[in-house]
C-alpha cells in the first residue's frame, strides 16, 4: 500500500516539476532584452463625465507652448489652458454658468459659454472641431487656470468644477497632457545575442 501511494504522488508530482521549470525557462528567456514598449509613454485621455443631459468629453490641461517630452510643466502661479467639450444631448438650451479649482487662484471664461440644444461648445483653441463627440456646428470659447498654486506637470491630475444653468454641477478630475512624443532616453543594451 506505502509503495502505490508514494508511486502515485511521485508521478503526480513530476508535471507540476516539469511544468514549473519550463515557465521558468521561457520567463528567463526574455531577461535584458529591450521591448519594444520601453519608450512609450502611458496614455492618459481626456476625462469624461456627465450631469443630467450635458456630457463633458476629452477635457484636459493643454500642454505648456514649446514643451518636449521630457516631463513638462507648467510653473507655479503660471497660467494653463484647457480643452473641453461640452454635447448638450437635449432639445433644451444650456448655458456654462462658471467653472472654479482649487488648483488655481481663477478660472477665466472667454468666447461663447452656450450650449445648444444637440450641440457642443468647444473649449480652447486647440480643440477639434470635428468628431464623434461633436454635433453640430459648434459654438467656441476657452477656459483658462490662472495662478496655478503649483506646478503642473504632464500625466497629473487636478479637480475641475463645472456649473450649469440648467443642468446643474460637474466634478471631474482634469489630466495634464502628455506629449505626443516618445522619451528620448533608451535604456542601455545589457550584451549583443542573448536569444534563447
């Protein structure tokens, strides 16, 4: 009886053996090697949200003029722009009443602040004008963070408020752009070959 039940463990011991070093094996394989995600940066969309029939999309904080992907920033008491856009998905006008943060000491807004029924107002100069979250023609203006009480940088994230005539307030949180580009620094190759 003793010898079948150790024959039997050993032989059901010996997959999980086998199995185990072969996952090591492949897991080993891959060491020092440069994939090809090391310089991507991670995507960070623009946030949605959404109060009664207003739909906020693709907002987010515009990156600084000039800036590179090496972590850019937007200095403390500086000034950031936004893009937003605003779908009223109704048949009854809205209007943006005021937008605050406690990120800066104001939050300016200029240009048209109405939302048409089954329309979209656009936030910011850089902001599509078409898509599939736009309808319509869209009516344009801008939101500005000014006096930034610290500084920004790129993948961040600060609370933005949004108050509507009609369909009330929004909190959302609002990311710092990342730049298009790639990061510049490659990591070191550990040795030439090395495949397995």
């Amino acid at each position: 009886m003793k010898r079948r039940t150790v024959g039997s463990r050993a032989a059901s011991v010996g997959p999980i053996v086998a199995a185990v070093g072969a996952a090591l094996l492949v897991t080993g394989c891959a060491a020092g090697q440069i994939t090809q995600t090391d310089t991507q940066v991670a995507a960070i969309d623009g946030t949605s949200a959404e109060v009664g029939p207003i739909a906020i999309r693709n907002a987010e904080v515009a990156l600084p003029e000039g800036a590179g992907p090496e972590a850019p920033v937007y200095p403390q008491g500086s000034d950031a722009e936004t893009m937003i856009w605003i779908v009223n998905q109704s048949d009854q006008a809205d209007e943006l009443v005021s937008a605050s943060t406690e990120a800066a000491d104001n939050v300016v807004l200029e240009g048209s602040r109405a939302v048409p029924a089954y329309r979209t107002l656009v936030l910011g100069q850089d902001a599509p004008a078409t898509g599939d979250e736009v309808t319509g023609d869209p009516t344009r203006g801008s939101l500005t963070l000014q006096g930034l009480k610290r500084e920004l940088r790129s993948g961040q994230m600060i609370d933005l408020t949004l108050t509507f005539r009609d369909a009330g307030q929004v909190t959302f949180e609002l990311p710092v752009t990342l730049p298009d580009e790639p990061r510049t620094k490659s990591p070191e190759p550990e040795g030439e070959g090395g495949g397995h």
